[in-house]
C-alpha cells in the first residue's frame, strides 16, 4: 500500500530528544527551541521567530496581535483551511471569502480589491503548495488602505517571492505576520507544531507575552523583571522542547529534504506531462515570481465523477491519493448565519483537485507505479 504521507526519521531525531530529556526542561523554550529561533531567523530573514504547539495556535496569536474586535472584517481565500478563518471568528470578526485565481489555488488580488470596505482590518493569503501569492500587489493593497497582511504560510517553508525590482525574499517575511506549519503532512515535521513570525519589532514583547498564557514570564527568565504575572491576553501556545528537538534535527537536514522533495516533484511533473497536453488533465503552474518547495504534487481533473472515479481506481491498486479543501463559504459554519455566495474557482478546485502521495521517503518504483496507474486509467477512459 502506497499512503498519502508518512512521517520520516532523517538524522538526529531521537538523539536531540534524548537531549532534551536529560537537560531537565522538556517544556519549552530550551536550548533546541532558542536553536530553532535562531535557525529560521537567520536562514530566512524573520524578524523574530517563535514556536508554537500549531499553525493554527499560530493564526490565533496574530488575530490577537492585530487586535481584532467584534466586526472588522477579515479578507480571506474561500480555498483554505478552516484554521484561516476560524482564528479571526475567534476574536469576533467577519470573514470575508474571496476567490482564486481560474488557474490557481491562490488567492486572486483583483477579487480583494474588491471586497475591501472601511470596516477591512487583515488580509490573509494562504501560499497554497508552498507557492507564493502576488505578495507585491497584496502588500501594495494594504498599504493602500492600511491593512495588516497575516501569511497563512502552512505549507510555504523554504519558498521565496521575488519582486518586480528583483528583491527575493522568504515567504513568511514579508507580511506583518507569518504562521507555519510542522505538522506530519509538511515537508518539515515534528508530529504537530507551528511558528508564528513577527516581522515588526513592535509587537515582539506583546507576542512572547500571549505565548506564555498572557503573563512576561520570558521577560522574568532573561532576568528583566524580579517577577511575573498576568499582564494581557494569551493561551498556552508553547511547544514541549521535546517536539523542538525533533524539529531542529529536522532543519539540520533541511537542503536534503528539500533536494530529495524537488526531485519526486519533478518525477510526477514530467511523467504526467503527457496527459496535460492532451487535455486530460491541468498540472501545477508556478508563476514568475515564485519558487517551488515541492510541499505538494497535485493534479487537476476535469470535473467531480472523473476525480472520484480515479480515487476508486487508484484505492483499488493500493494507491491512496485524497482530495483537499471544501470551499468555506459552502461549510454548515458559515451557511449558519450567511447567505450563499458563488465562489466559482474555488468551488472547481474543491470538486476537481486531487493530491497525489507525497513524503521523504517515498521509492523511486512506488512513483513511477502511480503514475503508470494513472496513464492507465486515462487510457481506459478514451476507450
């Protein structure tokens, strides 16, 4: 059997751990977190980076930090998931849903030009496949109409948007703020676990602040205050050092995953080629300004009975591809208190995307088996 994904050992993995444990402080911000920190700080340029149990604990931080309240209005892709939104509701905002692009899963600048209103507070992209939105024209939006801008970088770690000037930078270092994802799906794992990023340094003591339960005790551990206390809002979002240790084993190997991720994303690309020309189906395109961290390998089929049919097919060969996102604006959560509203591309990727199986160790013989089953399953169809 051929899963979606699987979790991967790639060096120091259960030594770091072992560390950890014998270090005597395996609830966070030890040596590996701060080695974490420090990692992505330098490596990609954050301002100040610090971990959290999850992408979503992440989101949730930032919704806190641009201080939403009841009725501002946050801009959001249709085609996420639900942790995009659900972080702003929690703070009472409005979602507003805006769609993709006809040809891409990311969200379509055009369409939040025209959803932004005095009541507009945030922009969300979501870099769906580690791929960039047109973070030159959103960020131009918000400087416009004074907006903060979040990046939903779940699945963008090692990708990177360049600029009409030729200014390359790291997603996630680009917004006002940034959330990343280690869960086991992701190119970079720790089980479950996440980052937010702060990119202005005026909100660096408030976001340690509401990482430690809304008290300063980071401040009270540098030694900057003789004692600590429940000073604001927060929650309990740090991470154990031990998932920390795994995590930063993780990162030593970075350029290896991502050497090894390129090269199965490449298989897949060429191999399938073949089918796109014929119309068959639509591959991934990555724009000008974007690079490719190889998060994911999806297809696109024509429409919903020939996805589900070559689920079926592949299922019973022992291949387990899966669908993705169902679009927010057609969840029982919105439809509660909302009226439908047509979000057509995002609509077509729900019914016609499909994710192919995608990890570190995934054979070289187990790919070309997948794609193989699927020429297969063209082929029968034309007959």
């Amino acid at each position: 059997m051929i899963p979606f994904n699987k979790p991967f050992i790639v060096g120091n993995e259960l030594k770091y751990i072992e560390e950890a444990v014998k270090s005597g402080k395996i609830s966070g911000d030890g040596i590996f977190t701060k080695k974490c920190h420090t990692f992505f700080e330098e490596k990609f340029g954050f301002q100040k980076a610090l971990l959290t149990t999850s992408c979503t604990d992440a989101l949730e931080m930032a919704a806190i930090l641009c201080d939403i309240q009841p009725g501002d209005e946050v801009i959001v892709p249709s085609y996420t998931f639900v942790s995009s939104a659900n972080a702003f509701v929690l703070r009472g905002a409005k979602i507003v849903f805006v769609d993709s692009y006809p040809d891409n899963p990311n969200i379509d600048p055009a369409e939040i030009e025209k959803h932004i209103t005095e009541k507009t507070k945030v922009i969300v992209p979501v870099h769906y496949a580690g791929v960039a939105c047109d973070m030159e024209k959103i960020m131009a939006l918000a400087k416009k109409h004074n907006l903060f801008v979040v990046e939903d970088a779940a699945q963008a770690i090692d990708s990177y948007y360049t600029f009409s000037d030729g200014t390359k930078k790291a997603l996630g270092s680009i917004g006002d703020f940034a959330a990343f994802s280690f869960h086991e799906t992701k190119n970079i794992i720790c089980g479950e676990g996440g980052m937010l990023v702060i990119n202005n340094p005026e909100y660096n003591v408030r976001a340690e602040i509401i990482r430690e339960k809304g008290t300063n005790r980071s401040a009270f551990f540098r030694g900057e205050v003789n004692k600590y206390g429940w000073v604001d809002l927060g929650s309990s979002f740090l991470p154990s050092e031990i998932l920390s240790a795994f995590l930063y084993a993780q990162l030593e190997n970075l350029g290896t995953i991502q050497e090894k991720r390129i090269r199965i994303w490449k298989e897949y690309y060429n191999s399938l080629l073949t089918l796109q020309e014929k119309g068959c189906i639509t591959l991934p395109d990555i724009p000008a300004f974007a690079t490719n961290n190889a998060h994911m390998f999806y297809i696109i089929c024509r429409n919903y009975e020939e996805r589900s049919n070559l689920i079926q097919f592949l299922k019973t060969k022992e291949i387990h591809p899966v669908f993705h996102y169902l679009s927010l604006n057609k969840s029982d959560f919105f439809l509660k208190d909302n009226s439908p509203i047509d979000i057509p591309n995002s609509d077509h990727f729900t019914d016609c995307l499909l994710r192919l199986p995608f990890y570190y160790e995934l054979e070289e013989a187990e790919q070309k088996n997948i794609n193989s089953l699927i020429h297969e399953y063209y082929s029968l169809l034309e007959k």
